[in-house]
C-alpha cells in the first residue's frame, strides 16, 4: 500500500501503544494526528516523528490535547484534523486506562472514569469518525483497541474487562452496517497488536496493527487466537519438604494477571514430563540446603512442559508451539520470560520426551561422556526416559552397546532401538556378565541408578573409561542419604586412568537451543524414535499418580501428563476470534 497520501488519527498517542502506531504510521508516510490528555506527551511524539522524517521518508504529523470524556472536544479533535489533512483514513482508538483499587472494597467513582475513557468515549470516537468517513465518500478503517480483556475475564480488573469486551460485541453488532457504507470497523484482541503492556517498554511491533489496517483480508479471518480462561491451575505450592510427592505438593488455583511483565509470555502448557529429580526438588536437595529451602517454602514443581503462546513475545505467533525448561511446570499456564521459550515445530508429547531426558542424553553423551565410535557403552536403567535416548545416541556414533532393565518387555524395547547386549538383572547378574563377555571393560558407562549399581559400574571401567553419573534413583525415594564412597574407587582410577564425572543438566542451558533441535529433526526424520510410557495421565491432579508409576520400576519410556483435558490449537488450528 502507498501510505504517503492516507492520513490517520490516534487517541491516545502520547505514550505506549499510541505512540509506537503513531510513530510506525509516520515512518510509512501517513500524516498523522497525535492525540493525548497531555499535549507535552503528544507533541513529544510528533517531535519522534519529525527524527524518522529526517532519516527517511516520513509524514507530516499535529499534536492535539483532548480529554477524550468530552464530547465537544473530541469532535473538535476530528474537525482540526479534518483542516490539516482533509480527509480521514484510519482512525485509531486507543486511549484507555485500568482501573484503580477493588471494585467492591474501594470508595468513590474512579470506576466510572474507566468506563468514560475505555468504552463511552471510544464510541463518540467511532461515531465521529464513521461520520466524517461516511461524508468524504472514501473507504476508511477504524480500529478499536479492545485489547485480550475482551475475551476474557481479568478478576483484577473486572472494570477494565468490561469495558473491553463491550469493544468487542459493540464491533461485532455495527460493523456490518459500517461495511456497507464502506467503513471497515476492527475490534483488535491480538495481544501482538494491542498488549502495550506487555511489548511496549522494550520496542513494539506494530507490523501486525498496519496489515491489520491495509488488507481486508485479515479481517475476514477475524485473527487467530489462544482460548483464554479465568483461572491459572497449578499443581504449587510445594508446601512443605518431602521426596513423598503427594504430601509435598497440593492443588492452587491462581488468576491470570492483567497484565504481564516485560519481556514475558503467556503459555499454555499442554503436555509436562514426569522426572525422577521432581522427588530431589520437592524434598529441597537443589536449594543449598534445608535451611534455605525451608525459607523459599511455597515453590512451584515441574521442570519440563510444551505448550503454545497466548500472549506474545518477540519472534513468537500467538499458537506457536514452544517448549521450556523452567520450574513451574506442572501448570496450565505459565508466564515465561520470552527468551527461555524454545520454539518447537509441533505440539506432541514427543516433544517432551526430548527435553530434560533428550538433552540430557545429548549433552551430557558430548561434554562429560566425550563419546566416539568404536567403543563399548554401558547403560543403566536404559528403558527410562533418558536411557532411551543414550542408547539409541551411542548406536549411532558406531559403539557396540550393552544395556540394562528389570523387565522382559523393557528388555524386548532395548532390542527394538538396537542395543546389542540386553541385561535383565533380575535374570542375569551384571556383574558376571559384564566379567565374562566384556573382560577388557567398558569404555563409557551412562549411570543412573547409583547404589551398588554404581559400585558395580564402577569396577567395569576399561583403561581410560569415562563413567558419568546422572543420578542415584535407588536413594531419592528413601530420603537420599549422601552415599559412602565405594570402597577403592581412588586406586581403581589411578590405576586405569579412569574417570568418574557429574552431569547436571541445569549446568548447560546454552546449548538447549542448538541440541533441541538436533534432536527434534532426528525424530521427525524417522532417525531417532522416542518411547512414552503407556501410563495416561491428564489434568494437574494426576501428576502424584504419574510421580508414582515413575517410582513404581513399572514405566518404560517417558512418563509425560497432558495438562489439561482440551489440548490448546497450534496456530493451523487455532480457534477463529473477533
């Protein structure tokens, strides 16, 4: 479209949302009135879009000083535009402001000013300027800035939602009469076009408002939404210390806020996963010690959960499937800093498989393992959530690999991803096997099991192994008392120039990114296949259940809890809103 010659005017002009609209309308070439309560505040902006002009192509722009509550003033306002440009384009509605203390509780009518400034005055403004479009007998667009408030609730701001929302059903009753008379009235709720908010402090994106405005198209789709609910559910607090996860842990209910903070985004989480280090962070090993965890008492559990945007972020589409690696998992919804979500190419459960227990594999195979072909690899507790992956990791680099489980069916699984020695220990003696078939060592252990499963391990060790513990899964659910050292661990890697290292995914969060997607294109390919646990579990209140299937030695593959009981869309599927 050739702005230079299509004039607009905006409420509300002098800061936030009206400010970034104004100044990207400016920078297109429009000529643009600056509305504000604040004629400093609008001219400020009007000098903002003098600077573009300078650097580039730009439109002319006027500042005008309006309390929007008064009538006369706000025809005044569309009059002296009227002068200046003659003739009118797009008018922008946009002043608005929330509302101050409880409805209920609080004294006076301040509430009523919400209702003046959001809804009243925003109807004088679309009645004047459907007027002056109307008689110019030229096509024009007016847009109302009704915000995600007016799709759902907002239990803070109860004023404010009204409002709103009475934006949205007021579009949805006059524009087909408008459009006849070729006035396209737009009701916006896309957080990417309206959440100043959320956006505005750190750079808004207005690209969307000005598609908005230029293609009847969009319209037409009414813009693609998250359904949006009063309540957050969570499975938090974790109100007291405890590896029993039912009695640490206990159903909340927590309303989403109206507003979110900068450099955040509203996810909601469709699938979370189940790890055998939830019971470690519920009894409060990861905070230093019981002290300090005792003094960050309530906490929210879960570390892992894929879910899409409802509220947006830089680089994000409202329906666009991310993951995170973030406490607070075990929730419908999730307010995440923007830069922690991991855009993923579908909403799957899958997905979840390969975060905490792909990436473990992954990362942990490349930095401690140091892995390489032509080794043997040993894999313990290899029919879990994680050991699924190394096994199928170390095959790949070329490693013969020998794998252990407590079960036939864990055991037929093993042989399905290629492991070419399975032993089930409570058939065969590890130890004895691992003497007699593999008498040189093994050159990489993965070990999860710790306990006398370590000792074990420990002793396998080929000269210059490498084994790398992950964790001790026999010793979370007794309380994790610190572990004796095996007795002549020093000597053993003395005398091998063997090593034993630590592996702790929270350690490497800079290679999520970059390992995630590796391992996504790999399952997508068919390369890599990713076993989930038979187990269904859905809704918060069925995580204990799920931590108990965990600890049960009865999972095989990735225990993962569908949050809530309808999946939300991706974007192809989202759900079609005004």
């Amino acid at each position: 479209m050739d702005w230079s010659w299509k004039t607009a005017l905006v409420t509300g002009g002098g800061s936030g949302i009206g400010r970034h609209i104004s100044l990207a309308l400016a920078k297109k070439g429009c000529k643009v009135t600056v509305v504000d309560i604040s004629e400093n505040a609008a001219s400020s902006t009007v000098r903002h879009t003098i600077i573009h002009s300078s650097k580039q192509r730009g439109g002319e722009a006027e500042a005008a000083q309006c309390d929007v509550r008064d009538d006369s003033a706000q025809q005044a306002v569309f009059e002296f535009h009227h002068r200046n440009f003659g003739r009118l384009d797009f008018a922008i509605i946009n002043a608005g402001i929330f509302e101050k203390g409880d409805f209920v509780e609080s004294e006076g009518t301040d509430w009523q000013t919400t209702l003046d400034i959001n809804l009243r005055s925003a109807l004088v403004g679309t009645r004047l300027a459907a007027q002056t479009m109307i008689g110019q007998r030229t096509k024009g667009v007016i847009l109302l800035m009704a915000s995600a408030g007016g799709l759902f609730p907002m239990p803070i701001a109860p004023v404010y939602a009204a409002s709103k929302a009475g934006l949205v059903h007021f579009t949805r009753s006059i524009a087909p009469k408008l459009a006849g008379q070729g006035v396209r009235l737009c009701a916006v709720v896309e957080p990417e076009a309206c959440a100043a908010w959320v956006a505005g402090r750190h750079g808004y994106n207005s690209q969307g408002l000005l598609q908005l405005a230029s293609s009847d198209s969009i319209q037409s789709s009414r813009g693609k939404v998250v359904k949006l609910c009063p309540c957050n559910k969570i499975l938090a607090p974790v109100h007291t210390l405890s590896t029993d996860f039912r009695a640490a842990t206990r159903i909340a209910r927590e309303p989403l806020p109206p507003q979110l903070p900068p450099g955040h985004i509203l996810v909601r989480r469709a699938y979370a996963g189940v790890n055998a280090s939830d019971l470690n962070y519920t009894a409060g090993r990861y905070f230093g010690s019981a002290a300090a965890a005792e003094k960050r008492l309530p906490f929210d559990a879960g570390f892992e959960s894929v879910g899409v945007v409802a509220a947006l972020g830089p680089g994000l589409r409202v329906g666009d499937p991310v993951a995170e690696m973030a406490y607070g998992a075990f929730s419908e919804w999730g307010i995440v800093p923007a830069k922690h979500a991991m855009p993923v190419p579908v909403l799957a459960p899958e997905v979840i498989a390969l975060l905490t227990s792909g990436l473990t594999a992954s990362i942990g195979l490349e930095q401690m393992g140091r892995m390489r072909g032509g080794e043997t690899v040993l894999v313990t507790a290899a029919a879990g959530g994680t050991g699924q992956f190394v096994v199928q990791l170390a095959k790949a680099a070329g490693n013969t690999v020998v794998a252990t489980c407590g079960s036939d069916d864990k055991a037929a699984l093993l042989r399905r991803l290629g492991v070419d020695r399975v032993v089930n220990y409570r058939k065969e003696n590890l130890k004895d096997v691992l003497r007699r078939e593999f008498p040189k060592g093994i050159d990489l252990i993965w070990e999860s099991v710790g306990g006398e499963m370590f000792t074990t391990c420990s002793r396998a060790l080929a000269q210059g192994g490498r084994l790398v513990v992950i964790g001790m899964m026999s010793q979370y659910s007794d309380g994790w008392a610190p572990s004796k050292v095996a007795p002549g661990l020093p000597e053993l890697l003395l005398w091998r120039s063997a090593t034993v290292a630590g592996f702790f995914l929270l350690h490497y969060a800079a290679m999520y990114k970059k390992h995630l997607q590796k391992l996504v294109a790999a399952w997508r390919a068919g390369k890599l296949h990713v076993a989930l646990d038979s187990g269904k579990f859905r809704g918060c209140e069925q995580v204990p259940a799920a931590q108990d299937r965990l600890q049960s030695g009865q999972s095989m593959g990735k225990v993962v809890v569908q949050l809530s009981a309808d999946l939300p869309p991706s974007l192809n599927e989202a759900t079609a809103k005004l």
